[in-house]
C-alpha cells in the first residue's frame, strides 16, 4: 500500500502504513468555502477552479510526488493545457465534507469516466503530482474523478485507510450526476497501492463499474502485517483500535478473503520487484479469482517496483486498453 511518509522516512518506506506528512495547500490551489458538517450522501457543495502553478513553484513533496510518474516537461504541457479544466470539489459523505479533483474538458457533454483512486494515507493539495496521469486519461476520452478521502486536502473526518471512508468512493456515481458531464452508466475505477484495496472493496459492494484495475494493491492485510514491520508499527496509528478488533479491521481490507465477491472484469497490474507490497498479493488473489471463473487479467512487470511509476505512461496505457475492451460490460454486475 504507498501511503504518505513521516518526516524522518525515506523513499524505501514508500508503500507502508506510514503517518502521513500532510502537505500545505499552495496559495495556486483552489479557494473552497468553509467546510459544513451534517451535508448529504453525494451533495455537491463547492466547485473552484484549479489553476496549477509553476513548477518551481511545487512544494518539494508535490514535486516529489509528480516525478515519481512524470517529469517536468509533462507537468508544463499539462498546465497549457487549453482542451481540459481542473476543478476542485468538495461533496457530502457520511456526514462530511470531502475534497475531489474533477479534470476534463469544460462542456458538459457527456463522457465516460474514471474514478482514480489515489494511494496514501491523509495528505495535503497532490492536485499538481496528479494532473498528468488525469490528462493522460481524459486524453483518452475520459473525465476524471479523483477523491481525496476523508482528512485530506481540507476534508473533514477521519481517514480510516479503507474503513468508513469507502463511503467517500461510493458515493460518487451521486456527485457524477450533481457535477454533470459525466455518463454516470459508463464509469470505471483504477486504484494503485491503497486505492487498489479500496478500488477492491467498491467491486466487493457492487458499486456500478464497467471494468477496474488495480496497481500494486495489497490483498492480504495480515500478510502485510506479518511481513512488514514497519508496516506493523504503523499500523496503530492508523487503526488505534487494532488491538481489540483485529480480525475486523483485516478482514475487510483483504479481498482473498471475499474474492467472490469481486464481478466487474479487473486487470491487476504489479511491480515484480516491489518491496513494499509483495507481488505474492496479487497473484494470490488472481488465483482465486481464477477458480471462480471470473473475467481478469495478471501482469506483473519484471524488475518494476511498487506502483509501477518508472514505466507509468505504459502502465496507464495497459489500464486504458483494458477499460476499452470492456467497455460494453453491463455496469455493477
């Protein structure tokens, strides 16, 4: 799982259930209204738009974040860019106000999209590190929405790594319709490191998804836990309760546990030299997958570490054609 690193850690940390070093908002971020408590499932509050800025001008963990997937010249083709906007949304979810990225062209025609579920744990504005994966895929005929979980970004509540902030991604399809311009029958989701897992679990709840891929997700959290220390360490901050609801905590993040349950046609992508989130994760749950018949595809990249960020642009490729053959699926089967 890649979530965000504490002030003392280092790059080889990149993927564990490490604190977060939650990043200031840039003075380029988009101005949001006062946050609201007590607002509906899915309720659009606010929509700004995003003027990303120089790349000097980054934060170093933005600018960190970005060349992780991208360089520069990318970023500043992505900030000319004249065909797409970059908003930011604040919506309703269980009972708080969450912050998303909304990136496409400005009409509102119609398009399908996908709900880009990012890795990490709390953090502060990754609008900038984003951008040039969200144009990579409104590129391809896509609009992109990217929630930013609940604690992040200026969002209310508490992130609980794939707890009640699922509710932040099921809810969605809601702000889709709110937001229009988005053909909410046509929707598609793609999730790296946490974001796999929690990519997982909307399949596991049935939310309505064409197709889905996963990039270095974890499948077994107590296989995490065991062969991680830092991981394991971590772990209490994140989950202060997971002394006494162990079993309940793994459970639900650990889709080898209720693979039946997973329907929608799902590409697994993996590094095969990741060191934070063992490759055994993926393959575990594609055999499992395998014996139920379900419709999936493996790959795991040689010499590749976690995320696939070294070869992103074909990563994105590889996901993007995937989205396409399925594209008549029936949605949420």
């Amino acid at each position: 799982m890649r979530t965000g690193r504490g002030p003392r850690e280092r790059a080889g940390c990149r993927g564990r259930l490490a604190v977060a070093l939650t990043m200031a908002t840039l003075s380029g971020a988009a101005s949001l209204p006062a946050q609201t408590r007590g607002v509906p499932d899915g309720a659009v509050l606010a929509v700004a738009e995003y003027a990303l800025p120089a790349f000097d001008s980054l934060a170093a963990e933005q600018r960190r974040e970005l060349l992780r997937y991208s360089d520069r010249a990318e970023y500043d083709s992505a900030r000319a860019e004249p065909a797409f906007v970059l908003r930011k949304v604040r919506y309703g979810s269980g009972g708080n106000a969450i912050v998303a990225y909304w990136y496409g062209p400005p009409s509102r025609t119609p398009r399908p999209a996908i709900i880009y579920n990012r890795g990490s744990w709390t953090a502060g504005d990754l609008a900038p590190a984003l951008t040039p994966l969200f144009r990579r895929l409104a590129s391809a005929g896509f609009t992109v929405l990217a929630p930013q979980y609940r604690g992040s970004d200026g969002g209310e509540g508490r992130d609980e790594l794939g707890g009640a902030d699922l509710t932040d991604l099921l809810v969605l399809p809601r702000v889709a319709a709110a937001l229009g311009g988005i053909d909410t029958t046509r929707l598609f989701m793609y999730g790296e490191s946490r974001g796999g897992m929690m990519t997982l679990q909307a399949l596991r709840e049935g939310m309505p998804l064409r197709a889905a891929a996963t990039v270095g997700a974890f499948t077994d959290m107590e296989r995490m836990l065991r062969d991680d220390s830092a991981s394991a360490r971590a772990a209490a901050a994140i989950w202060p309760e997971l002394a006494f609801r162990r079993e309940e905590i793994v459970a639900r993040r650990s889709a080898v546990r209720w693979a039946e349950r997973i329907r929608a046609p799902l590409l697994i992508l993996h590094g095969g030299a990741d060191p934070q989130v063992s490759p055994a994760h993926s393959l575990e749950l594609a055999r499992r997958l395998e014996a139920l018949g379900r419709t999936y595809e493996l790959r795991v990249i040689a010499g590749e570490g976690h995320v696939i960020g070294k070869r992103s642009r074909e990563r994105d490729s590889a996901v993007l054609a995937w989205f396409a053959r399925h594209a008549s699926e029936p949605a949420g089967r």
